[in-house]
C-alpha cells in the first residue's frame, strides 16, 4: 500500500497533541540539520575555490555588478 502525502497530512491530524509536537519538533530538527549540511558544503566549495584562486574580490560596486552576471 502505497502512502500519499495527504494521507499522511490525515493520520497527523488524528493524533495528540504531544504526538503533533514531538513531530513538529523532530521536523525543525531535521530542516536545521539539512541546512547546516547545506551551509557547510557551500564552506567547502569555497574553501576550495579560495585555494585554487577562483575567488574574485572587489569594492567597486560596478565590479561587483558584473561579476553576478
């Protein structure tokens, strides 16, 4: 049996309250972990790009400009 999105949504409706917020709890957790993975992969990538010289730094607005397009 294949469980939907909804169906879930559903079963979470019907529980207690203590059940919803240990899950709204373990949910938050999860979404700040994937997150700081996120932030520490991007560290990575330009810890790497520091090294290889990749970077590019600049105080001219205009310079700045053109490097994000």
């Amino acid at each position: 049996m294949q469980t939907t999105f909804n169906d879930l949504v559903n079963h979470v409706r019907k529980l207690s309250l203590t059940e919803k917020l240990e899950i709204k709890n373990i949910v938050e957790k999860s979404i700040i972990d994937e997150q700081r993975d996120e932030i520490h992969e991007s560290y990575l990538k330009s810890k790497k790009e520091h090294k290889e010289n990749k970077l590019q730094f600049s105080y001219d607005i205009n310079q700045l400009k053109k490097m994000i397009d």
